[in-house]
C-alpha cells in the first residue's frame, strides 16, 4: 500500500512540474523556466536629426532618407526580442515615414532597423513638421532602456507640373487601287516645347519618338509661358491619295493632360485641333524647333510653384 501511495505522489509531482513548465513557454521554442530579461539599449549616431526633404533623389523610387537604429543587450539570450520602432509624437503624418522592427535574434546580443523618411507631396505645402520616435510598448520578454530620437522635418514643396501630350487615333480609306488603308496617327513624330512669352523657345517639355509626350516643368522664374506642339517628322506628307484621287488630310487632335501632385485643383485636360495627317514637315536640316508648330495653352507661374494652365 505504501509503494502504491508512493507511485501517486511521484506522478502527481511530475504532472506539476510539466504544468508550471508549459505556462512559463513564451511560444518561441525555448524553455523561460530560468529566463531573465535583458535590458534592451537602443542608440542611433544623433537623437536630434534634421532631414531636409529636397535632398532626397526623387529618382531613387522606393528610398528615402534612413536612419539607422541599433538595439544591443549585454549577453545572449535564447528566445528573438522584437523591437518595434513607432511613433510617439511630434506632428507628421503616417505616408511621412516608415518604422521598421529591430529584430535580436536568438544567441546574438544586437542588430538594427532604419526609420526611413519618405519625399511625399500628396498634402502639398504643408511646412516643417516633427517626428518622435521611441519602442512599442508590448515587448514581452526584455526591459527597455528610455530611448526617444527627435527628426524634423523640412517639406519639399512639388514645384513640378506634369504635362502629357498624346494624338493617338487612326484613319481608314480607300486608295487609288481600290484597297482600304489605314493611317496610324502614331506615326506622326511631335514634340513637345516650352516657350516664354517673348517667343524663345527654352527647351523640350519632351522630345521622343513616342505617341503620348510626358514629362514634367519647373525651377521657372514667375511669369508666362507657352507649351508648343513642336511637328518634328511628318511622314504622310503628300504620301497617301484615296480613290478621289485627292491627298489625305484629316484633322488629327491633341490631348493634354496636367497635374501637379499635392496640389488638386492643379489638374486638367483639353483638346487642341489645327493639325491635320497632311501638315508639312520642317523645311531645314537639322530641324529648327518651332518651325511648324502650334502653341496649346499658357502657363502662368507665381511663387515659383503655383501654376495656372489656360488651353488656347
């Protein structure tokens, strides 16, 4: 009987210890019995950071501005500490910036993650704005040092109006010989070209070979402007003739588009007619900009970034 009372004894024990074991796993596969938080340093080269945004290439899509942060404890531990780096005050916005999570690996005693500060100008002008950063408040397994970084940061204003040019369309008739023709308006080789108002043209908006032109106008000094539709090849020129035995002259239409991100009543399109598949090409060579040529709308510049476009 005793050995019976004894064998009970010896299994109810056990079954404690198994049950006090599992209620101290914290679920990352090492056993917390003998587990002792560390205290958790996080350090960065200043906590006082100044980022202007007009220093960040606005051609490095997907990057900004990082700062780097460093989480370090004094002697490995065997379970990964989670650090995420948030904000915890200060007046930017969410699309200002990105806080990653610092991630210390089982066995290791540091790593780090960058706060990264965004080029954004969906809110336009919005003036210098702060940013705290510091750690999440549910760390469950490590003690925090304080730590608080401050950033500020100078808005970029978007001083960059988009322009896009495009004539895409086709045209089908019938030719001396009785077969149907289409002409591709793509063909048409146009440019784009910015004008000030004493008539000197300052340079291409854009000038490729493609159907719809796109880029985009700034760093231009206060006053008026013109966008001109620059003709740089016309290939149906005299070239097709239909069963009436006339040449082929239909109109072709430009549409222009506009936007100015951060700005939304900066934004439009319209229509411009006056080009037809039989205008003429430039005469010289090497091509002069402007020679044939039909202007599609003023701008008027004011405070180096305001923008009105006005079709003609």
């Amino acid at each position: 009987m005793k050995n019976k009372l004894k064998s009970i004894f010896l299994l109810a024990l056990s079954a404690g210890v198994l049950a006090t074991s599992c209620s101290e796993d914290d679920h990352t596969g090492a056993s917390m019995i003998n587990y002792s938080s560390p205290t958790v340093t996080l350090s960065t080269a200043s906590t006082s950071v100044v980022v202007d945004e007009s220093m960040i290439d606005p051609d490095d899509e997907g990057l900004g501005y990082e700062i780097e942060v460093t989480a370090s404890i004094p002697e490995p531990v065997f379970a990964d500490i989670h650090i995420p780096l948030v904000q915890v005050g200060g007046t930017a916005g969410s699309s200002d910036f990105s806080g990653g999570t610092i991630v210390i690996t089982s066995g290791h005693t540091s790593a780090t993650a960058n706060v990264t500060i965004w080029r954004e100008c969906e809110s336009g002008v919005e003036g210098e704005e702060t940013l705290t950063i510091s750690y999440g408040d549910n760390i469950a397994n490590a003690k925090m040092a304080p730590f608080s970084m401050d950033i500020t940061i100078i808005d970029w204003v978007n001083d960059a109006l988009e322009i896009s040019v495009g004539w895409e369309g086709t045209y089908t008739f019938t030719d001396q010989a009785g077969t149907e023709v289409e002409i591709d308006f793509c063909g048409l080789d146009i440019d784009t070209v910015l004008f000030d108002d004493m008539g000197n043209a300052l340079g291409y908006i854009s000038g490729t070979s493609d159907c719809t032109e796109v880029d985009v106008i700034s760093g231009l000094a206060d006053g008026t402007y013109y966008i001109v539709a620059d003709v740089f090849e016309n290939p149906f020129e005299d070239y097709y003739v239909n069963d009436d035995d006339d040449i082929v002259d239909v109109p072709i239409v430009l549409t222009t588009s506009y936007s100015q991100c951060g700005f939304p009543d900066t934004t439009g399109s319209f229509v411009t007619e006056g080009l037809t598949s039989n205008i003429s090409n430039p005469v010289s060579d090497p091509h002069l900009v402007g020679e044939v040529a039909i202007a599609i709308a003023t701008v008027e510049v004011t405070g180096g970034y305001n923008y009105v476009v006005t079709p003609l």
